[in-house]
C-alpha cells in the first residue's frame, strides 16, 4: 500500500513547477489527482504526463466557480494543494495600488473561499495546503505587498484550521524554489542566484520543487498536524 492509495488529490496551480511536482508525487504514491489551473493547453499537457484523474481550466480566485468544481467532483476530495499566484514585487513610488490592492484581496479571499467550499466536499481529516513564502519575512524595498500576505497566511491558515476543523489546514512557507516561474523572474540572473545559494546554503545546494513536494505529501498523510507553516528554503533565514 502506498500514503495516498485510494485517495484524491486537487492541485490548483498544477501545470508547472511546485504544484506540478506535488501532483507527480502523490500519483507515485497511489492517489487520483486533479489539476486545476489557468492555461488550458499548458494543464492538459501535464495531465496527460502524471495520468491526472482529469483537469479543469479556470481561474481559482474566481469564488463561484471553485465551489462548483469541488461541488462537481464525483466523491469526496481528500486534499487540495494551492500554488497558483504568482508574487508582487514593486517600490512604493512606482507601485500601481489597484493592482496591488486587487492582488492583496485575491490571495485572502482564496484562502476563504477554499474553506468555506471545503465543508461538505473535502473529506473529515483531509488537508488544505497553501504555498507561501519565507522570503519577504525580512523587511526590503520593494516587498510591502508581497510581506503583507506572507504574514498574513499563517494567520488565516491558524483560524481555518479552528473553523473547519476536523479539515486540516497547513501552510508551507518556501524560500527560493529552482522553478520555471522563477526562471521567468530572474530572467538572466537565474544562475547567478543559484551558484550564491549553493555556496551560502547550509545544505550546499538549491532546492527544488521535488522537496516542496516531499513536504506537501508529509503533510497531507501526517493527521496529527493543522494550523502551522513549516518552512523549506535550505536554511536560507539563516545567512545573510
């Protein structure tokens, strides 16, 4: 018997990188899986891939629709993984508010809705996992709203788990992870950041979505653990 036989488990964010490599796992250790995510193409590419149980294309902060994709599903869901978003970054006085305010209001009421279409539809001592970060913990120019919601998940993540309990809720909490959408923001800096972290890391390497992956089937096995943020960055806090 493998962890996730017999179970289901909902990747939103689940085409590419830490959501990609969650959904490869759990298929590794017996679970159905579906991939949600916003690129039809990109989604149905890594489906077929992993052998997803299926896909569906939407946008998640879209509240109606994911309530009615956890209403449709054909039984109850076991855990529901959440990496989709992606960060912002930007100095107050170059900063466009709206945008920062509608990305602040979207990647709150995630998290609320996922609880709130939880109940009833994710199975008594399943899992929410919400990916977050450790980067922005330490104040910089340039990281106000990107801060704001780092601090904020675990706090929301805390109270979910008070409110929707016996549904577990968890948040994992990393630091620079060698993905595709990081290769998209470092643009040609990427390998210069990796060789600094190999040489600053306590573990002398870069991680990789397969440990966030590692991670996030821990936590979905593990019953004894809800309403915590458990960081993954290498040790990354700890140096300079």
């Amino acid at each position: 018997m493998t962890q996730l036989s017999g179970q289901t488990v909902v990747v939103i964010g689940g085409s590419a990188g830490i959501g990609l490599a969650t959904a490869r796992l759990a298929r590794r250790e017996g679970a159905s899986v579906v991939l949600v995510g916003r690129d039809k193409d990109r989604l149905e590419r890594a489906g077929a891939e992993i052998q997803a149980a299926g896909t569906a294309a939407f946008d998640a902060n879209d509240t109606d629709r994911l309530a009615a994709f956890l209403t449709e599903q054909p039984g109850p869901v076991d855990h529901v993984l959440v990496t989709a978003g992606r960060p912002y970054y930007g100095l107050l006085a170059d900063m466009d508010v709206a945008a920062a305010s509608r990305h602040l209001a979207e990647h709150v009421a995630l998290p609320l809705a996922l609880a709130r279409a939880a109940v009833g539809t994710v199975r008594p001592g399943g899992t929410l996992l919400f990916v977050s970060g450790t980067g922005a913990r330490r104040p910089a120019p340039g990281l106000a709203v990107i801060a704001a919601m780092t601090a904020a998940l675990p706090a929301l993540a805390a109270n979910l788990a008070l409110e929707i309990a016996p549904i577990r809720v968890n948040v994992i909490a990393a630091g620079f992870v060698d993905t595709p959408l990081s290769a998209e923001l470092l643009g040609d800096g990427l390998e210069q950041r990796r060789s600094q972290l190999r040489a600053t890391l306590p573990i002398g390497r870069v991680v990789g979505p397969d440990d966030v992956a590692a991670l996030a089937v821990h936590l979905m096995v593990n019953t004894a653990l809800t309403g915590a943020t458990y960081d993954i960055d290498g040790g990354q806090q700890l140096v300079r």
